[in-house]
C-alpha cells in the first residue's frame, strides 16, 4: 500500500511532535458500512500515530461498538475523538472530526493533537473567563472542505474553546462528505460554524471574540 505521508512530511511531523508532552489517543470509529473514507482516515492517522510513542490509536467499529460510539456521541463516520490519558484513563475534551482531515484540515488535526498533548487552548484570559462560567452545554459543528485554507483557523478555535470548557463539544464536519447534513444548516460557504444546531452560526474565520459573542447570543 502506497503511504500517504512522504518522508518530508514525516521529518516536519517529528519536529512538531517533539512538543508534545502528555499522552494523546485517538479513538477513530469506522464502519464497514457506506463510508467512502473510513479505510483511508485509518491508513493517515495510523501513519500520523507511528511517528510517536505519545500517540495512540484505537479503532472502534461503530456498528459493532455501539455503546461507545453513543458515550462519546459519535453519530457518523469516520470519526476521530481526541483522548487525554491520564495514566490508563482517557479524558474526553470534547474535540471530534467528522470526515477526513485531509488537505488543509491535515493542519487542523496536528494543531489539535498538540492542543490536547499540552492541555494549554492558548486563548486570551477574557475568553477563559466565559468559558469558565459556563453551566449549559455548547455544540459548535464547524464546517470545512478540504481545499479552503481559512477553515483550520476555525476549527481550530473550535476544539480550543472545547479543551477549555467541559460544556463545549466541538466537531469539524467535512461538508461533502456528509451532504444532508450541509444541507440542513444551508451550509454553502466554508468555514461556516454552527452553535447548538442552528441555534447561532458564524460564517467565515472569526477572531475568538465574535465566536464568543454568538455563544452568548445563542445562552440568552
């Protein structure tokens, strides 16, 4: 099987990943079922996860592993969930990929392997202020290609804002790969961010201050 990442690739990986400090896993959920990319999803974050004894990988088959799809509210594949581990206990931060992260969402998916690694979102003190206040719960669905270059900026955002608060659950949501449900929210530019199922959006790469704006909106 021809490999997906290139030596250069691999080379650049291992750098950033020498930043990494706690142990990330990744549980993918597949199926054999209609999923046009849950074979190569697989074969990237395998090739991605072998570059550091940090990372991990477990695959879960969603059709057979329902229960655990349903803990983790997984409702689609492929689907990564970014795991902390705290000796052998997983931490959920709320950070899921819907789709392939490929094309510029390959970004996307080492930032957040970093962000959850370090466990620092990196936001400004304002920021996490609200988040800390938080008491309702915050579903952001942001919508992506893999060919916009402004979308990992806002995915990004998203699954920081997740690290941040446990009340946040931020999913990046490959918009062609799951078609009805871009259509659903008429979804026709990207990035294009959803809060609690349509409750807010936000179209475009936002700075954190609009994002947190729409959230508050969307709480009132």
């Amino acid at each position: 099987m021809e490999k997906l990442l290139n030596a250069d690739i691999e080379k650049q990986l291992r750098e950033i990943f020498a930043d990494l400090k706690l142990p990330v896993t990744m549980l993918l959920f597949t199926s054999q079922d209609e999923c046009d990319y849950c074979d190569q999803t697989r074969q990237l974050v395998e090739e991605v996860t072998a570059l550091d004894d940090r990372l991990e990988l477990r695959v879960v088959d969603f059709d057979q592993d329902a229960d655990l799809a349903a803990q983790y509210k997984i409702d689609k594949v492929p689907a990564l969930a970014l795991m902390g581990k705290d000796g052998e206990e997983l931490v959920d931060f709320g950070i899921r990929m819907y789709g392939i992260p490929s094309g510029h969402e390959f970004t996307s998916l080492v930032h957040d392997l970093v962000l959850a690694s370090t466990r620092d979102s990196g936001l400004n003190p304002k920021t996490r202020a609200f988040l800390a206040g938080l008491d309702k719960p915050v579903h952001l669905q942001v919508f992506v290609t893999p060919t916009c270059p402004y979308c990992p900026s806002a995915v990004v955002l998203a699954h920081r804002m997740a690290l941040e608060s446990p009340y946040i659950t931020a999913d990046m949501v490959e918009a062609t790969e799951f078609p009805e449900l871009s259509d659903r929210f008429n979804v026709s530019g990207v990035p294009h961010t959803i809060i609690n199922n349509g409750a807010g959006e936000l179209i475009g790469a936002n700075p954190e201050e609009a994002l947190i704006a729409e959230i508050e909106t969307v709480l009132k």
